[in-house]
C-alpha cells in the first residue's frame, strides 16, 4: 500500500512538471525579464553619460584632476581631490556618531522598551526618514549652525587653542557654525532613521527562543545582545549601515545648506569644506564647457566611490558569513 502511494505522488508530481506553460506565465516571466533588464540598461546609461560628459575633464587633467585641489573656474583649472576628502570625511563622521546611536535605539525598542512606548517612539523614527532633505538643511543653516557656533565651536576653540593636534582639529578660524562637522552631525540625523528601522526590524526577527534561551542560564540584557543578538544579526546590520553611508556620500540639498562650500583643504573639522554632490548642486546650473565636464567627471568619481563602499559591503559580509 505504501509502495502504491508512493508511486501516485511521483506520478503527480512528474504531471506537474509536464503540465503546460499558460500564456499568462509566459507573459510574466517575459515582465520580469524585462524589468531586470531595464535595470540594468539605466545603470549602464547613466554611466555612460557620466564617463561621456566628464571624458574631456580626465584627458585635459589626466590624473591630476583627482590629486589637485584647484578649482578656478576662471582659468579653467579644476581639481577633485578637496571635494573627495569633504565627501568621506562628512560621511565618516556620520557613520561615527549615526551607528551607535542608531543600534541603540534599535535594542531599546527590542529588548528594554515597554510596550506602550515601543509604537509612538518607532512612528518617530519611521518619521523623520520623510522629512525632506532641504528641510534638514534649513534647519541645520538657520536653527542648528548659529547654536552650534555659540555653545560648541567658540568655547571648544577657546580651550583647544594652543594645544598639539587638538588645537588643529577642533579650531575654528570664523566660528560661523557651518562646517565639515555640521554637516556631518545633519548627515548623521538624516541615517539614523534608515539605520535604526532596518536595524530593528532585524532584531525583532530573531527567534525569541534564542533569547528566552540566553536568559534562561543567567545572561545579562548586555551579554544576550552581545552574544545572541548581534551574531545573529550582523550581515543585515551591516548592509543596514551601508544603506545609510550611500545615503550619507550622495545627500546633496542639507549638505550644501551646512557645510560652507569653501573651496580649501583644512585639518580642522570645524572649519567649511565641500563635496562633490554640494559642487555639482552648486554650480551646475550655471555650467559650461570645461566647467561642465569636470561636474561630470566629479560625478563619475562619486559613483565609482559608491561602487567601492558596495564592494566593501560585500566583502565584509562575505567575512561575516564565514565566521
């Protein structure tokens, strides 16, 4: 009896993988094919274009154009290399301050928020993920850079001035409040919202067996977070924490309301700088000749450092899976 049932199920099943492809199948597996396709023809041109426009900036510069720090428009002098450094710097500083607190606040709802307080406090994260870019620059410019200025860069250069290293780093020669901190404190508000929800949707996923299971033989809320939660969580949390860095090297309006967009190399982070997306914002509108190849060509260069943050991503992923 069990030999003839057997039989039946794979006779079934060989029916089922004969049986006949509808049109609507063939429809659907042609739309997504398409789909995937399309994908990839508007990646491949719109780094065709890039390359196409910025072409004439990398043959009249050559690889001085990513080394120098000229941009005189005037004379047609053009040079990447401060608004690199503004661009990663910014973002690094968003990462340092962004990714503790959005893990924090990510455990908090979690594991230590009660439950009247865990909606209300994840609708205001989920919130200000709307806000609008410009809108975070308008109030970084007009509310957060003149408080910033009174009660943080003049009192820390005051007492830095004089100091090695620190007296470089954290004096500000125009204590105007804008700078490559400030924007990097706007960029670090602007991730966290990103951050932090995917972060906690991937917390909250995790079997709450394995937890039960943690406190069960005497761990701490630290210990099951350190030992659980972030092991089991890690490759999301750090493709979480890539979403927000692409985020952060791309913003274009809030950066270029906060952060000067001064032309100069500076050890100090309180000092104004610019970056690629903030240059191309500002001048491309009124952009030509040379001028316009080399926005092109800076756009060219922040896909090919987005690209590398993604490889990165991978490869650390990658590590993390093999642990």
């Amino acid at each position: 009896m069990a030999a003839l049932v057997e039989k039946s199920d794979v006779t079934r099943t060989a029916s089922i993988r004969r049986s006949p492809e509808f049109p609507s199948d063939r429809v659907f597996r042609a739309a997504s094919f398409a789909s995937a396709i399309l994908v990839l023809l508007v990646l491949v041109g719109i780094i065709g274009a890039m390359i196409y426009g910025g072409w004439p900036a990398f043959r009249e510069f050559g690889p001085g154009f990513i080394t120098s720090s000229v941009w005189n428009v005037q004379n047609d002098e053009y040079g990447a290399w401060v608004a690199i450094v503004g661009t990663l710097t910014s973002a690094l500083i968003a990462l340092v301050i962004g990714v503790p607190i959005s893990l924090g606040i990510a455990i908090f709802l979690t594991q230590l928020a009660p439950g009247w307080m865990r909606r209300p406090v994840a609708t205001t994260i989920e919130l200000l993920a709307a806000v609008p870019s410009i809108i975070y620059g308008m109030w970084g410019l007009f509310v957060f850079a003149p408080l910033f200025a009174r009660f943080v860069q003049i009192p820390v250069s005051s007492l830095v001035e004089g100091i090695p290293i620190l007296g470089t780093i954290f004096y500000a020669r125009v204590p105007s409040g804008v700078g490559i901190l400030t924007a990097g404190i706007i960029l670090a508000i602007m991730i966290i919202p990103f951050i932090a929800s995917v972060a906690r949707d991937i917390l909250e996923q995790i079997p709450t067996v394995l937890r039960e299971s943690a406190y069960g033989i005497g761990c701490t809320t630290w210990e099951v977070v350190r030992h659980v939660l972030m092991p089991q969580a890690g490759v999301s949390i750090i493709g979480a924490i890539m979403l927000g860095l692409g985020r952060a090297l791309g913003e274009t309006m809030a950066v270029t309301f906060v952060i000067g967009n001064a032309n100069r190399l500076s050890l100090s982070i309180f000092d104004p700088g610019s970056t690629i997306a903030s240059r191309i914002a500002n001048e491309f509108n009124e952009a030509i000749g040379l001028q316009l190849n080399a926005l092109a060509a800076l756009g060219c260069i922040l896909f090919i450092v987005t690209f590398a943050v993604l490889v990165v991503a991978r490869l650390l992923v990658a590590r993390v899976q093999r642990i």
